[in-house]
C-alpha cells in the first residue's frame, strides 16, 4: 500500500487513480486536496490524464484557487 505521505517512485497511473479515488470518495473519504496533490505528482511525470484532470481543477477552481494560466 502507497503511503499518503509518499509518491515520489511510485508508477503515474497508480498516482492518478489515488487521486481519482481521493477525488470521488471511492473506497477513501472525499479528499480533493489530496487528489490534487496525487494528480499533481503524475503530471509532473509526464501523464497526460493527470496534465488535464489537474488543469480541468484549476480551470474551474476545484479544490484550488481558479487559475487559467497555471503551469
């Protein structure tokens, strides 16, 4: 089991789908902060699916500050 404390090493699509769960309150409590924070972790790795699951968040400020132009 992935330890919400970790993340670094861990394969991206694992990373997505904890954020997914975290998102959606799938077997864990809803958690969008910690969703952003797995999203975030695959995106910067690359994964396409976490690049726009991540943006789709700050594009309509969810669980973040709405932001357009985050990079």
């Amino acid at each position: 089991m992935v330890s919400q404390g970790r993340g670094s090493g861990v394969w991206p699509p694992a990373q997505t789908l904890l954020g997914h769960a975290y998102f959606n309150g799938e077997g864990v409590q809803q958690d969008q902060a910690l969703a952003i924070s797995w999203y975030r972790k695959a995106a910067e790795q690359g994964l396409a699916e976490a690049q726009y699951n991540l943006g789709g968040c700050y594009a309509n400020g969810i669980g973040v500050a709405k932001d357009s132009c985050k990079r």
